[in-house]
C-alpha cells in the first residue's frame, strides 16, 4: 500500500521534493504557491485575471508519467519562446494554462486537465482560490523596509520582522484541504523560504487544516543560507531559524522529521534540540548534488524519503 503525501511549496525546490516523491508513492498531491509576480507569471497575470501559472506548470513537469509521452510533453511545457519580442521567455505551459483559465474554465479543473495530457502521477492544486501578494517587512541597515511581490519578499535582505498574504482573508481551495485530511505524510520545503514556505501558513483555512491534519509532518531546509540574510544575527543564517518561523506562523503545528544537509548543520545538538521542541527527529544526510550546490539531488531525497516511509512501517 502506498503512501498518501500533499507536498507544500512552490518553484524549483517543490519540483525537486516531487521529483523525489514520485519514485517512492503515486499518491501524491502537490498544493502550490500563487503569488508569484515576476517573470512571465507576472506579465500573464498583469494582463489577465488568472493564478500565475508558472509553479504550477514545474509541479506538473515534475510530476509527468515516466514514458517517451509524459517526458516529451513534460519538455514542451518547459520551453519557452526566444522570439526577442512578447512572447519572449513565455514557456508554453503557461500559454496552455493561461489559455484554459481564460476561457472560464475553473483553475482546478484546467490543472487536471493538463495533468491529464501529461499523464501525471497524482494531482496539482493551487494554494488559494485566487491570485494573491505577499508583503514583507524587512529591518536592514537602512531601516525597515516594507516590500510587496514574491519576487521582492524572496530577494529583499534584512531581518523578517512580518509577512502577510494579500487579500488576508484568502480562501483555499477545498480539493487542497481535502488532500490534506486524507494525508498520511505532508511535506513542506526546500523553495524560499519567505515567499514559497512559509505563505502556506498564512491561508487561514489551510493553516488549521495542516495544524489538525492526523498526517505525519517532513520539513525540508535548504542546501544554502537563507538568501534574504546579510549577517549572522539575521533571520535565516541557520536552520533553527527556518523552523523558528514555522513555528511563529504555525505555533501549534508539530513535525516529525526535520531533513537537513549535512552542509548546513553547523551545530548539530542544538538544531536536534529545536527538532525536538517542535515533536521531531533530526535527520542529517548528504543531499546535494555536489560541492557548493544549492540544489537537492533526487536520487538522494528518494533513499531518505524511502528510509522514512519503510521505518514507519517497520515501526
């Protein structure tokens, strides 16, 4: 019997957690950020009233069957057009989402509809009903900063001082919270850990429904430092600092496992410490994909993924 997991996140570190996912379970279900602001999302969402379909087209490719049909078509989602003008860096899956979402089909439905053609494993579902912005409130050495856009919350430095989501009533979609329930693992991370991690704790509905879910929680950190930091005692330097914030947006949610490069731990006992205030186990394994990578290596999240799920099993 397969594992049922939702993983949380959005961009290249979500595509890397599914990438990972798809080879130990089928039962997978993606829920994606929904606030990017730049690049081509940004321009189509500029120009039409639609989610911004970029993330959601890599959880897709991510998630593709593993045959000469799913590849290919997973290939042509990701290309994007060098025409020099205004189709210029549009990769195509955000055309074809675009399309569909433009023609009134519900965001949902046209996901499903691509996961289809793509023949993916499991399902990709949006964060919110609607587009949404993510503010952040940043202490630098100028001052206090207030920036809004996920491309500007994920690039601003200085310490985090509040992060909130626009509208703040955002609902979630109820396919998204029903996964959620039916969970029996649910992942977070690796992505920016402002603008991809922590919003999903800012949609109320799906913060509480993460909160109560009988799941088992993975918390995944990041390969690097956390790119909005400027020095040591800015927020992000260090992993605890990454589960500090979970723990700020979502103070009772527990975890059961905290997966970390061996790269980056530099004090070992007190991020096992931290795990542990949070209900959870250290797990500390060389993930990267080389020397001075910030990007996980698949083949090696499946051995830990795999280790995880059989122990739990066993146990």
């Amino acid at each position: 019997m397969q594992a049922r997991v939702v993983a949380l996140g959005g961009g290249h570190g979500l595509a890397a957690t599914l990438g990972a996912l798809r080879r130990v379970t089928t039962e997978i279900t993606a829920i994606v950020t929904v606030a990017d602001n730049g690049g081509s999302s940004g321009r189509l969402r500029n120009e039409l009233p639609i989610l911004p379909p970029g993330d959601l087209r890599m959880a897709l490719a991510a998630l593709c069957s593993d045959d000469e049909w799913g590849r290919s078509w997973a290939e042509i989602m990701q290309y994007r057009f060098t025409s020099g003008q205004w189709l210029e860096g549009h990769p195509v899956g955000n055309l074809l989402l675009a399309a569909l979402w433009d023609r009134d089909e519900d965001p949902v439905a046209g996901l499903d509809r691509v996961a289809s053609l793509l023949k993916v494993v499991g399902r990709v579902l949006p964060m919110a009903s609607a587009p949404l912005d993510i503010e952040g409130t940043f202490l630098s050495s100028v001052g206090r900063v207030v920036v809004r856009g996920q491309e500007q919350v994920a690039t601003t430095k200085g310490k985090l001082e509040s992060l909130k989501i626009l509208p703040a009533d955002a609902t979630a979609r109820p396919e998204a919270i029903e996964a959620i329930g039916k969970a029996e693992w649910i992942t977070m991370g690796p992505g920016s850990w402002f603008s991809s991690v922590l919003p999903h704790l800012l949609v109320t509905e799906q913060r509480e429904a993460l909160t109560h879910a009988r799941a088992k929680r993975i918390i995944l950190l990041n390969l690097d430092a956390h790119p909005n930091s400027t020095g040591d005692e800015l927020a992000g330097r260090e992993p605890e600092e990454h589960l500090n914030l979970i723990h700020h947006y979502a103070p009772e949610m527990s975890c059961d496992y905290v997966i970390a490069d061996t790269g980056v731990v530099r004090n070992r006992v007190s991020l096992s410490e931290k795990v542990a205030e949070m209900g959870g186990k250290l797990i500390v394994a060389d993930l990267s994909m080389g020397p001075g990578s910030v990007h996980h290596d698949q083949e090696k999240l499946v051995s830990v993924f795999g280790h995880i799920f059989a122990q739990t099993l066993i146990g």
